[in-house]
C-alpha cells in the first residue's frame, strides 16, 4: 500500500484508538494491521527506476596522501 493510503487509514483510527480502552485498542490496532498489509500496490509499469549512484562535484580534491603528509606541506608551503 502507499504511504498515503496508510495514512489515511490511520487517521481513519486514530479517534477510535484514542478513546478505547487497552483490550479494544489492541483489537482496533490489529484490525488497522490487516487492513493496511491487505492493501495491494498498483503495478507501476510506467516508472523507471535506474538504481545508479550519483557522484557530487566537490569544491575541494579528493583525499590521496595521509593526512599527516598533506599537513606537513601545507605548513612548509
């Protein structure tokens, strides 16, 4: 199911679980359980994911020396 149809769901219960007492809010959160897990997501066919990461261009260069090395020539430069 997608978030917003949880969601929507939840706030359905929300008022009910906040009144009822500890036996019946158990029942009315396992009742919201099955709903929600009985939901079936819609096949998305269209979407295109390409599971791929993205570097960032940095404004610094990449760290290759040791860093003690990279102090020391900072410090004599």
């Amino acid at each position: 199911m997608c978030v917003q149809g949880t969601r929507h769901h939840l706030l359905n219960f929300i008022s009910k679980l906040e009144t009822a007492h500890s036996q019946k809010r158990i029942r009315l959160y396992r009742s919201l359980l099955k709903i929600i897990v009985h939901k079936v997501v819609p096949d998305r066919s269209a979407r295109c994911e390409p599971r791929v990461t993205k570097r960032r261009p940095k404004a610094y260069p990449r760290l290759t020396k040791l860093r003690q090395e990279l102090c020391k020539q900072l410090q004599t430069a």
